[in-house]
C-alpha cells in the first residue's frame, strides 16, 4: 500500500510506511540550535521527524554534532532554541516523561569495573524508577547473548560483550526508542554484523531505532531512512531504498575502436550519449525499465558496425554521494534534489 508521507518544512518525511499504513511520528524535532558556552555552534537549527519503529542512520564526520543532537533528546545537554518532543511529551517542560520513553547507549564505554553484569543491567532499570523485574532482565539478556555471563563482572568481559551490556543497560527500563551512538566502533566484523541482528530484533519488537555511524554500508544495510548532518546541520534525509534507487544508476561504457560523429540511427532506442572526443558512447542502463538491456544493446552495436576496443561498468555509491555532501555543505544537497 504505498502511501507518501506529507512532508515538514525542513523536507523530512513524516508518517513514513512501515509495513502497513502510515506510522505516527515518535519523535519531533523543530528548529534546534546548540551553542556551548565557548560560543561554538555544534548544531544550526536542525528539523527531523522520527517515525514510530523506524531505524534511523545518522551519519557524518567528526564533530558534525551527532553526539550533540543525542545528548540533547536524551536530556544531557541543553538546548540553546528549538524544542523535541518525544511521543508528545517535551523534553524539558516534560523531561521525566519523555526520558523514560529513551535509551541510551553512549559512544564511550562507561560501566563499572567490579559489578556483575546483572546487577549493572537491574541497578540501571531501577534508576529509572522501574520495579524490579526479572523476567524483563532475563529476556534482555538472553536476546543479547548475556545471559551466561551474567555472573562476570564487567572488567572480565572483552569490547564486544561490554557494548552489549550498555545495550542490556539501556534496555533495563523498556524503552520505546533506543538511541546507539556508534555502536560498532572499533568492533570486527563478526560483531559488527551480531550488532545487526540486535538491532533487527529490537527493531521487530517494536522499538525505534536511532544509530550513529561512520560506516556507510552499516547504514546502508540497516537503516529504514539515512540522515546525513555536517557542520550542524542535516544535509540529507531520505529512505535508504529511495536513496539506493536513486544512486544505483549504471553506466555502460563502451570504448570506440574508431572515434565517430554521431551515434549511428540503428542505436537511437538506446538514448546514448555520446563523449566529446567521439571515443567514448554512454548507456545508462539501471532505473530506467523502459529501456531495452544489455544483451540487445551488444547485438545492435555488432549489427551497426561498431568496432568495440573494451568495455566496462561503473556504479555512484553511496559513500561517493556522502563525500560530495559533506565537502560541498548544503549545495549539494540541492543538487541531489533530495530534502535537506
Ligand atoms: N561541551 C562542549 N563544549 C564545546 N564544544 C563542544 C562540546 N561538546 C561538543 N563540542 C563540539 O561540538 C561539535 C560537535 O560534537 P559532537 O560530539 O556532537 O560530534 P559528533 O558528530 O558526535 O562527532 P564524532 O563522530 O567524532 O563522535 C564538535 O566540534 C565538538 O568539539
Ligand atoms: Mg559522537
């Protein structure tokens, strides 16, 4: 059932579909502004919607204001304009409402040395305000692969395992949104793709999902929608398959063996675009169903003639989009002709 969202100002999809029907959003950001007390300004008014049970990628450079943009919805840093609600209720006329709703994991690793993992998870549930309740604590650990290490303190624990009980912590109290700053940093690429999974799950158990990276093929892999912020700003939001749709052209280049005037009149349902120097034809191939394939394109060129010295493909990626953005600013998010 295709539905497109109606959109905010600042171009970011609102209700966005997510399996069946339009998905209110869970969280709101309008026109928020930080400036730390040295002046700097970590974020210049940054809009976005956050759908109920969407994964939201985060990605941009260091110091783009990632953390900061967190820190703010999860009340640790104040925000110096703009206002975020979270399932409606202000972050700061409302904080303890809306802070109860979130999870945090951080960038930075904290957890203490001599504590047993368990304790450190319900010790967490219970700073919430949450009873205690150790069915919840069983299951988050168990889909976590904690369970049998429960008992370890958490100094005994390696990287991998540390970063899941800051999962398991930020869980503790059931959260509906969980925000993962980083959350593979430094991590191999098994646990990079365990760290997946977790995510998936969660995702399927109805949380919401908001993950910084600097991993363009993590966001790419997990990520409903992809934000891309620089200099405090978002310079791109969009859903990752219309972002993947809209860069997976292909090309075909075909290198002439004899440079030529004009495309030959045999080739005109092709639409190829021809080089300057005559060396070179064109074929972009991928996201247009209209136009033949391959294969025909091969036998009409043998037919018209045409010596072929090689050929070859070539693809836009992702990353190549996210480098011209983030060199270019806002500019280029103009010229993608997606929102900003
Ligand atoms: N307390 C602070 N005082 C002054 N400047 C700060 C403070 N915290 C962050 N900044 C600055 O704000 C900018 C954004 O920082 P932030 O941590 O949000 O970036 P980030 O996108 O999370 O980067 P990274 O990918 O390195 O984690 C940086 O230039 C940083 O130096
Ligand atoms: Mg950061």
């Amino acid at each position: 059932m295709p539905m497109r969202a109606r959109r905010s100002d600042a171009g970011a999809p609102v209700g966005e579909e997510f399996g069946e029907g339009i998905v209110p959003a869970i969280i709101s950001i309008e026109s928020l502004a930080k400036s730390f007390d040295d002046g700097f300004q970590a974020l210049k008014g940054v809009d976005l919607e956050i759908s109920e049970g969407e994964i939201l990628a985060l990605l941009g450079p260091n110091g783009a204001g990632k953390t900061t943009l967190i820190s703010i919805i999860c009340g640790l840093v104040t925000p110096s304009a703009g206002r975020v609600t979270v399932a409606g209720h202000d972050i700061i006329a409302d904080f303890r409402a809306a802070r109860s709703l979130i999870g945090l994991v951080p960038q930075e690793i904290t957890l203490e040395p001599f504590e047993k993992v368990i304790n450190t998870v319900q010790f967490s549930r219970g700073l919430f305000g949450r009873p205690r309740n150790d069915a919840v604590i069983e299951r988050i650990l168990r889909s976590l692969s904690l369970w049998d290490r429960r008992n370890s303190r958490n100094r005994e624990l390696s990287g991998g395992m540390k970063r899941r009980v800051l999962i398991a912590k930020a869980l503790s109290h059931e959260p509906r949104v969980l925000f993962l700053d980083e959350p593979t940093a430094g991590v191999d690429v098994t646990l990079r793709r365990e760290m997946w999974t977790v995510v998936r799950d969660l995702r399927a158990s109805g949380v919401t999902v908001i993950l910084t990276t600097h991993y363009i093929e993590e966001a790419e892999e997990m990520a409903d929608r992809i934000a891309v912020i620089d200099h405090g700003k978002l310079l791109l939001v969009e859903q990752t398959a219309q972002l993947m749709r809209q860069l997976g052209r292909k090309e075909l280049v075909l290198d002439l063996a004899v440079p030529m005037d004009a495309v030959p009149a045999g080739l005109s349902d092709y639409k190829l675009q021809l080089s300057a120097d005559g060396m070179q034809l064109l074929y972009e191939f991928d996201g247009h169903s209209d136009r033949p394939g391959l294969a025909p394109l091969l036998a009409d060129i043998a037919a018209a003639g045409l010596d072929l010295r090689d050929l070859s493909t070539r693809q836009s990626s992702l990353e190549e989009v996210f480098l011209t953005l983030v060199r270019d600013g806002g500019d280029a998010a103009d010229r993608t002709g997606v929102a900003q």
